[in-house]
C-alpha cells in the first residue's frame, strides 16, 4: 500500500520563545511530552494537538524526561534536583503526581533520568555527578535504594543493562541477582553499578562520553565519546565488564558524532554534521556512507544534524542543516549482513513548518508509537507531527474501496455505480459492508450509508462516534471493535450492544477480519478464536487456535536456545494481518520478523501462515525471495485464497538482479487447498495453483 506524511504543527501556549530542552513518546499511545524552556511540559497528540489538560508546570525547567516503558508514567528531573513522577489519564486527559522528592539531588540539576525495561528501578544523574538508583511501581511511587558519587564530574549519560546480571552468592536456596546501570561522565570514566550498593570505575577515556548504547546480540556496551572515540565492553553473565575493542571513527574534519541510533541489528547509524550518513556494522567491522542528495529534495552542501530510526517500519530520518526532514526506508536483508547504500531506499524529503520555511535547522527528530509518527523540532523550538498516512484498499460483498488521500477515497460496485466520498478526518482505517462504509482515526469513527440504489450518489454521513479501537470490521448494521480487552458490537451510531471479552491470560485483541457469517480475532498473545455472527448471540467455533510467536516456543523456555535465539537476532513473530476464509474453518496470518528484544526492528516474514480450525494446527507456505504484503479469500469458495506477494529486495530473481523496494515487482497467486491425505496435508499444505 501506498503512504504519504501530513505535517501538523503544533500550537503551544503561554510562551515566550521557549526552546525545546527534551522530547519523548510514550510507547503505549500518541502522546508526546515535550519539556520546554519556560518551565513547562506539555503534551501533544499525533496531530499536532495540544493536551491543555495535561501540562505540568513549576518554577523551574525539566532537564530530563522518560516514559515508563508500556505505560503511561512520565519520570521527570529538573533544574533544581527534583524528581517526580506523572500519572497520565486516558490519552492524554490529566497528569497526576505519583512521587515528588527535593532532597537526593541537592538541588543539582538532573542531567539524565532512566526507567530499565523491567519497569522496576529508575536511575536519575546530576551535574555534580551523583547517581541515584530507585525501585519503581508500576503506578509510579519510588523508593530510594542506593546513592553513588561519579567523583564530581557531571553524568552525561546512563543505561540500565536490558538483562539481568545473576550473582552467583547463594542466600538460602535461592540466587540474588543485581540490576546494573552504567554511567558516563564529562570526564570521560565509565562507572558501573547495581542496586545492592556496589559500584567500580571500568574505565577512563579522557573525553566526554556522549552516548551509551546496548548491542544485544553480543551483549556488549557500546561507548562512544565526543571526539569519535568507539569502544565496545563486553558484558559477562556474571556482570563483569570487559574491554573488547577501541577504535577511532572516521568524521570529517576531525568533528564529533551528533547524534546516533541503531538502524537494525549490530548496525549503528550516525548523524556528524556532513553531507552524508555513516553506518557502522559491529557485526562485521564494516563501515559505509549514504550520500544526502540520494533523497530529492535536499541539497549539495546540505548537512545531518539530527537522526532517528523507526524499527516498525524500518524509516531512517535525518534532520538537515536547511531545516529539512529525509528519509529512507531499509529494503535490504538483515540476515545476510550485506552491507551498502543499495540496502537504503530514498524517499521524498519535506520541510515541516517548525523549520519555518527552511531558515532553521532540525535539531531533534523522535518517532512515536504505530504507524508512522515523527515528532521535529527546529533550533527555534517549534515542534511538527509527521503523521504517515496509508492509503487503504479493500473488498467486501460487492462493494472496493480505493483510498486516494489523506481524507478521501473512491467507492465502486461491481455493477458499474461509483462514487468519490470525502471524511473531514485523518483516515487511519476502512471497513465496508454492501451497504455502509465505515472510516476511523483511531480516536473517531464515521458511518457512512451507500446502498445499492444511491448508485452514483457521494455517500450520506449517517453517524458519529468516538472510538480508541485498533481494529474495526462491518457486517450489515453491525460494527465490530476491538477495544482493550473485549470486541464491542455496536450499532451504526456507536452504541454498544454486546461484547465478547478476553482474559489476561487470552490477552488483548488485536486484529480482527469478517467473512460472511464468520468473525476471526487474534491476540496480541497469539491466541485465535473464530465466531459465527448470524445468530442473536456471537458463537464461538471449537476451541481457541495458537499461532506461535517464536519460531519454536518449545525451544524458546530452553535458555541456551533462547539465548541463541536473541544472539542472531530471530525467534519472535509480530502479526500483520488476518483474514478469514468463507466456511470459519481457516484464517490466513502476515507476520513479520522482530530481530531483538529492545529494539525490535521488524521486517516482512516471507511466510504465509493457515491455521487449520478442525486440525488445530498452523502451517505455512515459503515465498522463498518474495514476501506476502496482502491476502484475500475468496467470499464463496472456501479453499480459494489469493495472495499478493513483493520481491526481496537485493537477491537475484531468474538471472535479474532486483533493486526494486517500493518499485520491486508484484506478484499475485491464487492458492488452493486440495484434496490431499492428512499426511500430505501435513507434508505441503499448500499447492499453488499456477
């Protein structure tokens, strides 16, 4: 599918030129905190709108900001040692204080405030190099464990380790383990701690560290300081830290790294105030450029100031010199570990208005949540939204629709009868029966009546409705979303009228897909469960299927597989998309790959996955160098699946060397299941028809 990026600035209030200090997304919804110069943080959504009701203000201005990893908790440092954190309300509607306290700091300003990934410790770091490591709740008290001293020189940086260091000191019967956070300072001394009172000095490198990061493939500690100096620590089960390599990156000029973030697995990506992006492979020791005027739009002399990754859709962004936001897009393999400017797809840059018109630089770029979210902020402190949006296509009954912008789409019929209709809303998602449309934003949903004798008549709008569901399907007058725990069935005006629910253990639905009489959802936990709608109460068929997460789950609660599994970077499964066959026996799968635990860079699993109701099984069939990117049943004839399968990117295809990405060749195959024995069945579930 198509996309395209909308440019929404963002409104502030009550300030005074206020310079942007911090900015960070939460990772669970569209909400961006934004710490500015004036003493406030503010909030906005994905669309550039200001959560009035939201903002935290005092006398003094945040230094540091972090969002509790899948919650809604903001971690706050100011100016003058105080900690606190916020307690945000649905989407944004209040912040609330959870934990206040003036004391550990001194009133030394924060420079650094982190949450681990566990959610149960936080660190916060001052100018005058004290370390303060607190246990968290997942509400968002703290307690103070443990206090440090860097030796005076300001913290510039500070990462918890994303596993946990196991000591072997038996209490009891059971092994303490320690939560080690590292921390960087001015001075250049690398200094490791727990949470149980030890700290060392690892090492000295006689400049600023400027930036720390985790390679979780080889479980190293990459260190980078402020004239290029990279250093890679190994980091032993145990906690020990080990020095492994040292080396000096080439920059021109003898300058810094600006800013720098991982751009796949082992691959670091680096913004240095040239005309170019550097790449380093950790991996493989290798190193490579991308020229800037590979993406149209940007000039010669043009320079990368700042530079974010997007591992859901795999974008790299820079922010330029000329106050420009490129980006590019990996179309290459990670599995192979070939590295090169071919593996980089441009795409059209675009001057958001924070860069008022070009005459200020991008300095801070941060992508948000889901589809497409990029928050940029100028030098001058204003703030854009880049909001990408996919321009939808689909087919139900008799009924396709095409989306052809942001806000419009172009309705046919099988009959001939067309019409153009235009939402007042951000389309995010489309869902049709032969008789309604229905399009939705993720925060408002419309209904729309076109029955067969409005012919080519534009659409009526019918209703309104607010809706924070992630998935939405339409069966005659009935609409089915997917909201938290639970699928609400709804009227045509949003009201609810039955619900199907969910346990924790069955976890969150996800994606949902309608065919005919029959209703597949999926979990974020894997779990499917098929229904038949034609009745006065939805019925569920059989018992729940699984589709696995790992490429093998069994092997997945054996730790040294396990192990072996986040080390080359495979073994987990992200869901795309379902579909459901027309009898509610089969519902078809698009996963993508997720390489790592912490990053989580994704990217298309060549694989189309069946699962089998009546043989509670999941098989698949292998594209080989090509993945599927959309799949259709047929409405009437069960075994009848069509799929719409892309090149990779890179490999050689019938003595052709593809370099396509987006202009790759497409691909469309009707699969069939035959008529096969339950061994054969078991063998090759699929068999092409072509």
């Amino acid at each position: 599918m198509a996309s395209l990026f909308l440019d929404f600035p963002c409104g502030k209030k009550n300030e005074k030129n206020a310079n942007v200090k911090c900015i960070a997304w939460c990772d669970t919804a569209a909400i961006c905190a934004v710490a500015t110069s004036d003493s406030c943080i503010r909030f906005y959504g994905e669309e550039g709108v200001s959560l009035n009701d939201c903002g935290i203000e005092r006398k003094f201005e945040a230094t540091s900001i972090a969002w509790q990893p899948r919650g809604k908790v903001l971690a706050t440092g100011w100016e003058d040692g105080h900690v606190g954190t916020y307690a945000i309300a649905g989407n944004g509607c209040s912040a609330s204080p959870r934990f206040s306290s003036d004391n550990e700091h001194s009133r030394f300003s924060l420079s650094v405030i982190r949450w681990n990934a566990a959610r149960t410790r936080v660190v916060s770091c001052d100018l005058s190099g004290r370390v303060v490591v607190w246990k968290a709740e997942i509400c968002g008290e703290m307690t103070e464990l443990k206090q440090y001293d860097t030796g005076g020189s300001p913290v510039r940086q500070a990462l918890f380790c994303p596993v946990l260091a196991i000591r072997q000191e038996k209490s009891g019967d059971s092994l303490m383990a320690r939560i080690l956070v590292f921390v960087g300072t001015e001075r250049g001394t690398l200094v490791v701690a727990d949470d149980v009172g030890e700290s060392r000095q690892v090492q000295n490198f006689g400049e600023s560290v400027e930036h720390l990061l985790f390679h979780e493939q080889e479980r190293r500690l990459v260190l980078l300081t402020r004239n290029a100096i990279l250093a890679q620590l190994q980091i032993s089960e145990d906690g020990k830290v080990i020095p492994v390599m040292t080396m000096k990156l080439s920059v021109a000029g003898g300058g810094s790294v600006r800013q720098i973030c991982w751009a796949g697995p082992g691959l670091l990506a680096a913004a240095t105030g040239e005309s170019m992006i550097r790449f380093f492979n950790l991996n493989t020791d290798d190193s490579y450029v991308v020229a800037l005027t590979s993406s149209s739009g940007l000039e010669k002399n043009d320079k990368a100031i700042s530079i974010a990754f997007n591992p859901l859709q795999r974008y790299l962004t820079i922010g330029s010199q000329a106050g420009l936001v490129a980006m590019w897009r990996f179309v290459g393999d990670y599995a192979n570990g070939k590295n090169g400017t071919e593996n980089w797809e441009a795409m059209p840059a675009t001057s958001p208005a924070a860069s008022n018109d070009n005459s200020t630089m991008i300095e801070k770029l941060a992508w948000g949540p889901g589809q497409g979210l990029l928050a940029a902020v100028s030098a001058q402190g204003c703030i854009s939204m880049l909001s990408e949006t996919v321009l939808h296509r689909m087919l139900k009954d008799d009924v396709g629709l095409i989306q052809l912008s942001t806000d419009t789409m172009r309705a046919e019929r099988q009959n001939g009868a067309m019409a153009r209709l235009q939402t007042d809303i951000l389309i995010r998602g489309l869902a049709v029966a032969s008789s309604h449309i229905v399009a939705w934003n993720g925060a408002e949903a419309r209904v729309y009546e076109w029955s067969l004798a409005m012919n080519d008549l534009e659409p009526k709008h019918v209703a309104s409705f607010t809706t924070n569901a992630n998935a939405i399907a339409l069966r005659e007058e009935t609409i089915f979303c997917s909201a938290q725990d639970r699928v609400e069935l709804c009227n045509l005006h949003g009201v609810v009228k039955q619900k199907i629910s969910f346990s924790q253990g069955e976890g969150v639905p996800t994606h949902l897909d309608l065919n005919g009489s029959f209703l597949a959802v999926i979990t974020d936990t894997g779990l499917i469960k098929i229904f038949q709608i034609d009745r006065r109460e939805p019925k569920q068929l059989g018992s729940p299927g699984h589709f696995e997460l790992y490429d093998d789950e069994a092997s997945m609660k054996n730790e040294k597989k396990r192990k072996k599994c986040i080390k080359n970077g495979t073994g987990t499964r992200a869901i795309r998309s379902i579909k459901c066959n027309a009898n509610g026996k089969r519902v078809s799968i698009l996963a993508d790959r997720v390489h790592g635990t912490s990053i989580k860079i994704r990217e298309p699993d060549p694989n189309l996955y069946i699962y089998d109701a009546d043989r509670d099984l999941v098989d698949s069939h292998d594209f080989g160098k090509r993945y599927p990117i959309s799949h259709y049943w047929d409405p009437n004839e069960s075994k009848l699946l069509a799929c719409e399968t892309r090149t990779v990117r890179g490999i050689s295809l019938d003595n052709h060397h593809v370099s396509g990405g987006r202009d790759a060749p497409l691909e469309y195959t009707p699969l069939g299941l035959s008529g096969m024995s339950e061994a054969e069945k078991k063998k090759k579930y699929l068999q092409s028809f072509i």
